[in-house]
C-alpha cells in the first residue's frame, strides 16, 4: 500500500510541474505582448488601465490631453509630417478610440472604421483641413475646439463629466493668460509674420505685426520670389523687426530665415518626449521672438556709439549699409 502511494505520488509531481511550468510560460507570453504593445504604441505601463484615446490632427491631440487630464491616455495618429505612428502591422490595442475632427478627415484614416469608437467633432468644417492650419492657433478657434472636445469625451465617459468640465475651464483661462501676456511682451516688437502654424497665434499677440497677403505669400516661396523676399528682408532688418516663421514651412524657407540676424524659427511641439505643459509652451514662442528682438537691439545699442562717430566725422561717406544692424537714425 505505501509502495503504490509512493508511486503514485511520482507520477503526480512531473504533471504538477508541467502545469506550473505552463503557466509560468504563459504569463512570460502575456508579459510579452504587453511589452510590444507598450513598444508598439509608445504606451507606459501605469496607462495601460486607461481609456486609449487616438487623434487625428497634432494640434486637438494636444487639446484632448488638457481636456482629458489624468482619466485618459491620448496618442497623436499622425506626426507633422502626416506619416502614422500606427503602421498597419500595429493594429490599436482593443477598446481604443479615435477622435478626427470631421468625417472627411475619418475617411483618410484606414485603421479608423474598423473601430466601433470613432467620434467626429464635426461633420463638416473645411477651414480647419491640414494639420498645420494656422486657424487651430487662432484663439477664438482653440476655444471652440476645446468645448467639442469636452462634448465628445463626456459623451464618451460621461461620469467624467465634471472632470472635464473643470479642465476646459482651466484650459481657457490659461489661453486668456496666456495671450494677455504675450501682448505684454510684444506691445514694441515689429514683426514680419511669415509663419505657417503660428501665424495666428502671433497675431493674436503683436501690435505691430506686418504679414504679406495670401496672394503674395506663395510667390515668396517660389524660386521666382527669391529677390522679393531679399529685399523684404533686408528692410525689416533695417527697421529692427523680428522675422519670424516656424516648422510647417518648407525646409529651405527656414533656412533662409534662420540665416537672417533678425530670423528666428519656431519649433511645433514633439509627440514621443514626455507631456509638458502645452500653455507654457506656447508662451515660450512668444518669449522666443521677444528674446530675439532684445538681442539684435543689444547689438545696436553696444555699436551705437561708433555709429555716431562715424556720421560725426564722414557725414558725407556713411552708409548705413555699412552696419546693418542699426535700427534707428540719430
């Protein structure tokens, strides 16, 4: 009798290994998939509990984030570029929902009608097609972008309603603030707006802001527009304006501008660095052009002295040509 017991438990422990070792495998299978999925979609492990919120135009993306707060995690479909940071290999994890901002827009997004979650904030709005629309920047506009965002999560979660609501009032005050400030800041800067996305988030704020038509600014682009710009940019230089474009132009414009004493470039914002403060970034670019401004006057002001001098003693052979950066006659 002791004998088939002992036997009986020999057989016993390979098979209850064998179960141990099948579980052991398959939480290592699981873990696994969860790393490529964190890999995949750029998902933190602490967020893989949250609603998986996917938008399809940069700037709402950083709208919905503000919106959304701590309840939600939100991915941008789409870099500046417009390349999809979800191949079709990289299918979205399951539950996720897509935010576009109109129904036309959805119907450029293949992996988007496979989902039954997909919300529109519009069902129509031609004037804010593109991602680098300078209207998502106009202030006015942020503001009715970010009551349809709210309308849209709360229909979504509505027991977060309150939450929501509370984070749209904070996100426009922080907009009224921050706008206010950049008035602040560049109530004396002359600025040549040749900007793409921030065009009106510069104009919301400058007094003094100079910006060629819509018909004129295609021709500065152009190869056949080169000596047009030059001659722009040499008298804002001239007249101590700042020039001022961003990263949704084209690489070779930024380059001539960046190449300009008076030039300056502005960054959009990155997708796969850590959540900043949006605000807070936005005013930076205000503080940029400021700063920039501060600098090419410094300038003048230290080579002021030589410059009276020179009129002084030569008034016949000066040319202003000769130092650039003054601003001002004396």
């Amino acid at each position: 009798m002791l004998g088939f017991e002992k036997n009986k438990n020999r057989k016993c422990f390979p098979r209850v290994v064998r179960v141990i070792m099948a579980i052991v495998m398959t939480a290592f299978f699981m873990a696994g998939e969860i790393t490529l999925l964190e890999k995949a979609s750029g998902i933190p492990p602490d967020s893989l509990s949250k609603p998986q919120i996917w938008v399809s135009n940069p700037w709402i993306y950083f709208i919905t984030s503000f919106v959304g707060g701590e309840e939600l995690y939100v991915h941008s479909l789409f870099d500046w570029e417009g390349s999809s940071f979800c191949s079709e290999k990289t299918s979205l994890p399951s539950g996720s929902i897509i935010i576009a901002l109109e129904k036309k827009e959805a119907e450029e997004i293949p992996m988007a009608y496979e989902l039954q979650n997909l919300r529109c904030l519009f069902s129509e709005v031609p004037s804010l097609r593109g991602k680098t629309n300078p209207m998502h920047l106009d202030p006015p506009t942020m503001s009715l972008l970010g009551q349809k965002v709210l309308i849209t999560l709360s229909s979504l979660f509505p027991e977060h309603y309150l939450y929501f609501q509370r984070n749209l009032a904070e996100f426009e005050s922080r907009l009224e603030s921050t706008v206010d400030m950049g008035r602040k800041m560049l109530r004396s800067v002359g600025i040549v707006n040749f900007s793409g996305s921030y065009a009106l988030w510069i104009r919301a704020a400058a007094f003094q802001e100079i910006r060629p038509s819509q018909g004129k600014m295609p021709q500065l682009l152009k190869e056949e527009g080169h000596t047009l710009l030059m001659q722009t940019l040499e008298t804002s230089l001239r007249k101590g304006h700042v020039v001022v474009t961003d990263e949704s132009m084209p690489v070779e414009f930024q380059k001539i501008i960046e190449e300009q004493k008076n030039g300056i470039v502005l960054p959009l914002p990155h997708f796969k660095e850590p959540q900043g403060d949006f605000f807070l970034f936005l005013y930076e670019q205000y503080l940029n052009i400021l700063n920039k401004y501060n600098k090419i006057h410094r300038e003048v002001r230290l080579f002021l002295p030589l410059y009276k001098a020179i009129r002084q003693k030569e008034p016949g052979n000066f040319s202003e040509n000769l130092f650039p950066g003054f601003i001002r006659k004396t």
